[in-house]
C-alpha cells in the first residue's frame, strides 16, 4: 500500500511518503524550468548518500532561501527539477534508482547582507546546475508520442466547490499537524484535497497513473475533493489482485461516479529527458 502526504504552503512545499519514499506531484514541488534558462547556482551545497538504516521517509522542503531534501533517489530528483515524472526520464545506471541521497543547498546573503528569496522557478534552476556541477548530468530533452489521459467534465453536479475562506479546522492534517486549504493527502489508499484546482487533482493522477492526465475540465475554482483509490492503482507491479480488489471499480469508474469526472485515455506530444551522462556525486 502507497500512502502520500502532500502538504501545499506559499511559496514552500512539504511533501512526505509512507513507503519509501516519493517526492511526488511534479507541479507541486517546482515549476517549470528548461534547459537554456541563464544559469543561477547555490552557494553551498552539501551532498552525502542517506543512511537507508535509519527507516527515513522521503521529504522535500523549500524556503525562500535554501533547499533540504531527505532520502530521495537522483531520479525522483532529476524529474522533479525539470517538471517531469519519473518515468519520462530515460536512461542512466541503476544506482540512479536504488541510492538515495540527503541534499542541503543554500543560497547566502547578497553583499548589502540581504537574503534573495528563490521562487520555485529560481530553486529549480538552482538544482539544475547543482545536478550539473556535482554529478556531472548531461542531458537532453525530446519530445514524443505518449499515451495520455484527458480528464472531462462528465457531471457539474458531483463537485464540491471549497467555501470561501473555510480553514478546515476539523479536517485532514499534515505531518506537521497543520491543516487548512490546498492540502493534499493521500492515507491508506484515500484522497482527501481540501480548496484544491482541478488542475492540482489532474497532477496527482498523473503520478498514479504513470501517465500524464490533462485538465480538459474548463472549470476554474477550488474544490473540496474526496475519493477511495482503487488498490490496483497502488498495487506494485505484478503482485496478484486479492479477492477484494477483484469486486473494486476502476479509478475511472471511481471519478466519474464520485466527482463527475471521465478519463479518456488518447495520444499526445509531451516532453521526455534523456540522460545522456551522469556521475556519482563530487566530494563536499
């Protein structure tokens, strides 16, 4: 079973994963940034492999000024870096899956002492060049034919639009404690988003699916969105399907009936990165 948290704060993102160990939501953790954009770099960086004992989760947290991430494989971080999932990057040895590294990068204060505060376009070019700088990435983007999902509106009727100004003092909480809108959780195989876009939601089907889910919705707003997950969705690859899930519905048939929603599944150019080269990180 796959349990995601993902909790959406401004100008930050704290996400954490139950089993080991997702950054996940490729929109969520930085936007987009490519390949070509002048070259910004952190000033200190301190990299060093995770101590896999110690049973941590993988967990991503982004300042104004500075960047933690915690047991994370390089691949999950390449991706996250240029807006893209995991499968859509392609190539490179197999450490770039089963290593997993700590990663502090920091940028200081300016000669007049103040702090530059990163936005999250800023922070992924950082990690860019960190990528290229210490281990050494070399790589290229390319566009493809890929299978894609286009998420309709079926029924206006089944969405849940978010109350203005709601808190959501009773509702789910991050791994902080805190709660309130725009977050984002997925528990034992449940989906709760409290005041999220339809666009948010088309996200993080994506990384479910493995596929990329467009928003063809055309519905503006925030949204109170809650649904079971099918377990063949979180299912590892090749396990056998439990007499239960046999009776279960298809995630399909779970957001059409729930939330008013259709998948189509259909053909689309989307972006992919080939790794051409890369390296064991360079010493601190």
């Amino acid at each position: 079973m796959r349990g995601w948290l993902i909790h959406i704060i401004p100008e930050q993102l704290t996400m954490q994963s139950n089993i080991r160990h997702l950054i996940c939501a490729s929109c969520l953790l930085f936007t987009s940034a490519l390949h070509g954009q002048s070259e910004k770099s952190f000033d200190i960086v301190t990299i060093k492999k995770s101590n896999t004992a110690d049973g941590g989760m993988g967990l991503a947290r982004s300042t104004p000024d500075q960047v933690s991430i915690m047991h994370t494989a390089l691949r999950n971080l390449i991706a996250r870096s240029y807006s893209l999932r995991e499968d859509l990057v392609l190539g490179g040895p197999s450490w770039l899956d089963s290593e997993e590294f700590d990663i502090q990068a920091k940028v200081l204060p300016d000669e007049h002492g103040s702090i530059p505060r990163m936005n999250r376009a800023e922070t992924q070019a950082r990690l860019q060049t960190m990528l290229r700088d210490r281990f050494q990435l070399k790589s290229h983007l390319e566009t493809r034919n890929l299978s894609v999902y286009e998420l309709t509106l079926a029924d206006i009727d089944k969405l849940k639009p978010a109350k203005p100004g709601a808190t959501y003092a009773d509702g789910v909480k991050g791994p902080d404690g805190r709660t309130g809108p725009g977050l984002l959780i997925i528990e034992n195989n449940h989906f709760t988003g409290q005041a999220i876009t339809i666009t948010a939601l088309a996200n993080i089907l994506s990384d479910l699916l493995h596929r990329t889910v467009l928003d063809h919705t055309s519905q503006p707003g925030l949204y109170d969105i809650s649904f079971q997950i099918p377990s063949e969705v979180t299912r590892p690859a090749n396990a056998p399907a439990s007499a239960s899930e046999s009776e279960e519905l298809s995630l399909s048939t779970v957001l059409q009936q729930e939330l008013g929603l259709r998948l189509k599944s259909t053909k689309g150019e989307g972006k992919v990165l080939i790794i051409d080269h890369i390296e064991e990180p360079s010493p601190n």
